[in-house]
C-alpha cells in the first residue's frame, strides 16, 4: 500500500467499523479506563482538529470518543475503575481528552475527573531523587512510558488551571521528570536510555551497579520521545520565555541522533530492541516506528530537529505501508501488522533480548494504530 493523504482516514474508518464502541477497541468486553484507548483516541481527535478531513464529520468523531468517557465517567467525575491510591502513571494518560470535551461541553464531570488526575500526580510516590515511581506495586522504579502517560496531561492541566506566576515552578518539575529519567536510563555505551531504572538497585532486571534495566526497548523510547515533543509544545505555546524547555529539546537531539543512525537504510522502519539492532530474531516493530516518525516529523515542525528528520520520519511512514500494511479486500478495512503486544519489567520479565522478543505480535493493537495516525496527521500539518 502506499502512503496516501486518504490513508488515516481509512484507518479510522477501519477501527470504529471493527469496534463500534470505542471501549472495544483493544478487545475489551467491557468498558474500561486504560491507556491504550485514550491514547488511540486522542490520535482520532487530532487528526480531526489538523486535517481537512472529508469522509468523517467532527460530530461523528466527537461523539464516537465521548461514549468511552461516558461510560466511565458518572455525573459527580468519578471514574470507575480507577482507584487513584494504585499510583498508575498509566492511569493519567486518558486524561489528556477530558480538557477538550470540557472545552467543549462544559459538563463539570469532566473537570472533576481531570482535576482529580492532577491530583494523584500531586501525591505520586517518588524516588530520593524525585522521580515518580511508575505505580505503587514498582516502588523506586521509573520507566520511560510513564514520562509520556504522565507529563503531557500534567502540562496541560498547569497550562489551563494554574496562575500563571505558579507555573515556572511547576515546568520545573515536568523538565526535572524528564531530565532525571534521561540521567539515569541513558546507555553510554548505546547512546539510547534503556527501558527503566531502579533507584533502589534490587530489582532482579536491573544492573545492580547503576539500577538501569538491560536493553534499549523500542517501544519504551518511543513513547519517551513522543512525551518530550508534546511536552514541549504544551509549555512553548504557554509560556514561550520558560527556558527550561530547552532541556527537553536537548534530549530529543541525542535520541534522534542516534535513532535516525539505527534506521533501516532500505525498509525505513526501527526494530524492536534498538541497542541489538540487526541481530537474529529481532523485527520490525510498528510501534516504535510510528511513535519515532511522529516525533521525527513534529521535533521538525516545533524548530528542534532539523529538516533531515522529518524526511527519516517519511521515509519511516512509507515503510510502514509498502510492508506492514494490508487491506483486506472482503471488507476495505486497513490493518496494522507487526505490533509488540505489551512489554514490562518484573520477576518473571527479566528485560533480556530474548524476553522482549518472547511477547506475542498483534495486528490494530492500539499501541501501534494511535501513534500511526498521529504521524500521519504531522505529516499533514
């Protein structure tokens, strides 16, 4: 298939035909606060607000997004589900939409359930460092993921809630995230952070000289690089005089450095544990590459990449479709191949390139759909 400005539309329409209630749309059975569904969600509504879309109405698109929080969502902005003494960074990231339909509708349910997010980041356990813990049952760990669940929203709720003589010290906050989670992840050996570090150095996949995990995941990076662009961007457009947004462009700089030198020269995409790229067994992972391109193409947008990168993150967007990429002509609906299905650290996921390459493949995960969708917004913009 080839790269088409029809293209993310087509995905759309693919999905919400696959699951007509968003709350399907990673298999469930049943409604459910989590992650993936905002973030492919969010991507929806992106794409809507950037593009000239033809074939999907805003009102479609809108009311299609909102039945998930509505279902989750009762009128007093309780969200069911959620429980927020579990300390889930995971749990903030759905949030990020609840400003729009807020904007939008005025109902204070959704004000409430986002103030209450804000709220848990406010008291989120962290390590002697200050880095948040990535949920109460990982104690003194912070992975890259939960820099994108977390920060993002936590940006944007200061930019829209908090008086504007309050902010710096709260975009200090943000940045310290970031910068600590690089200081402490990064490989130098590799030049890419790797998944996660423990601050404690107990953990039985962490190195216990420094606490950093083994391997350079894919996936992990790229929600870290996703997370810093839109960081970024939210502290910019409020704040343009806050320097400390310099230190995130900094971090995107080293990463992308290394990340355009690990691209396939012919393929064009990113494998799935970057650190042992070309090594046997690894793929191809259609996740880490949309998440990559997508950051490559807005780095370029925001003046923090040069001009080189968002060609890489084109380049990427066309591999995706001549290889990863299937219309299944029974039905006309698009589908997404090569996506890791999760990846974590514990006991009984060591980190090891063999664990990362032992998870199974999915088609449309949400992981690799939403960040697909927002790299080809980007690429519209």
């Amino acid at each position: 298939m080839k790269l088409n400005r029809g293209l993310a539309e087509q995905i759309i329409h693919s999905e919400m035909a696959r699951s007509p209630q968003a709350w399907a749309l990673e298999g469930s059975n049943r409604p459910k606060w989590t992650y993936t569904i905002g973030l492919e969600l969010a991507a929806m509504m992106q794409y809507q607000n950037h593009s000239n879309a033809s074939t999907i109405s805003k009102d479609e698109l809108l009311n299609y997004a909102k039945t998930y929080y509505d279902a989750l969502i009762n009128d007093n902005g309780i969200i069911s589900g959620y429980k927020m003494s579990d300390f889930k960074l995971d749990d903030i990231n759905s949030g990020k939409l609840l400003f729009t339909f807020y904007e939008l509708t005025k109902e204070p349910k959704y004000k409430i359930a986002a103030d209450t997010l804000y709220k848990q980041l406010s008291i989120q356990p962290t390590t002697p460092e200050g880095g948040y813990w990535h949920k109460k049952i990982y104690p003194q760990q912070m992975w890259l993921d939960g820099l994108y669940m977390a920060e993002p929203f936590k940006a944007e709720y200061v930019s829209r809630n908090i008086p504007q003589n309050e902010k710096a010290k709260l975009y200090d906050e943000i940045v310290r995230q970031f910068t600590l989670s690089f200081e402490k992840t990064i490989c130098h050996e590799c030049h890419l952070p790797h998944h996660a570090w423990d601050s404690a150095h107990k953990q039985s996949w962490c190195d216990p000289s420094n606490g950093r995990s083994a391997h350079a995941w894919g996936r992990a990076i790229g929600w870290y690089l996703m997370a810093l662009v839109d960081t970024y961007e939210i502290i910019r457009n409020d704040s343009p005089d806050y320097s400390g947004i310099d230190s995130l462009a900094l971090i995107v700089n080293n990463i992308a450095l290394e990340m355009i030198r690990l691209q396939d020269k012919k393929i064009g995409c990113w494998q799935q544990v970057l650190d042992l790229t070309g090594k046997e067994g690894n793929y191809f992972e259609m996740s880490v590459t949309p998440m990559t391109a997508y950051s490559f193409l807005k780095g370029n947008r925001l003046g923090i990449l040069p001009k080189a990168f968002a060609k890489a993150g084109k380049k990427a967007l066309k591999g995706i479709c001549r290889n990863f990429i299937e219309k299944d002509e029974s039905t006309g609906r698009i589908n997404i191949n090569n996506i890791c299905s999760v990846g974590g650290l514990s006991d009984d996921r060591d980190g090891s390139f063999e664990y990362y390459l032992s998870e199974p493949i999915r088609v449309n995960d949400p992981k690799g759909v939403g960040p697909f969708i927002l790299a080809l917004t980007e690429l519209q913009r």
